[in-house]
C-alpha cells in the first residue's frame, strides 16, 4: 500500500501548487478564491498545501474561475489518471 500512499500524496501535493499558482497568477487572496468557489478560505488552504484535493464540483468551479485552458486541465487529468492507475492493483 505504499504506492497507494505515495501517489496520493503526489496528487494532492501536484493539485495544491497548481492552485497555489493560478490563485496568485489570478492575483486573488485565498479570501477572494474562497468567496467565487463558495467554500472557506480554509479550505483553499487545505488545497493549496496538499492535505485534501477538492472535490469535483469544487474542481469544476475553478475551471471557470482560473479560465482553465484545456491544455491546463489536461495536464491535471493526465497526472490523475496515471496516479489512478498506478494506485489500483
């Protein structure tokens, strides 16, 4: 189960400094990104520093928020899939 461990960690801390990063590209305070998602600024915390991944409905609201280009989420996708994969036996 250490693969499992290792790539979930991986994720959640791949995600985090992705939003970290559009969060300050967008120059929005985790304040402000907390107020457009509807969730806390806990939360956007909780994300940026890798100790939860958001839920898709959270995800999705980012996409319109950070004006995701396809070429951004696919590049999260792609790291989730690959971390999906290698996490199931």
């Amino acid at each position: 189960m250490k693969n499992k461990e290792y790539y979930a960690k991986n994720l959640r801390n791949k995600l985090g400094v992705f939003i970290l990063n559009k969060r300050l590209m967008a120059n929005l305070t985790q304040v402000n990104l907390a107020k457009q998602l509807g969730i806390s600024s806990p939360e956007v915390s909780q994300y940026e520093t890798g100790a939860r991944l958001p839920t898709l409905i959270i995800f999705l609201r980012m996409i319109i928020v950070f004006k995701l280009s396809l070429r951004d989420i696919y590049e999260v996708v792609t790291f989730c899939k690959i971390a999906q994969i290698d996490i199931d036996p």
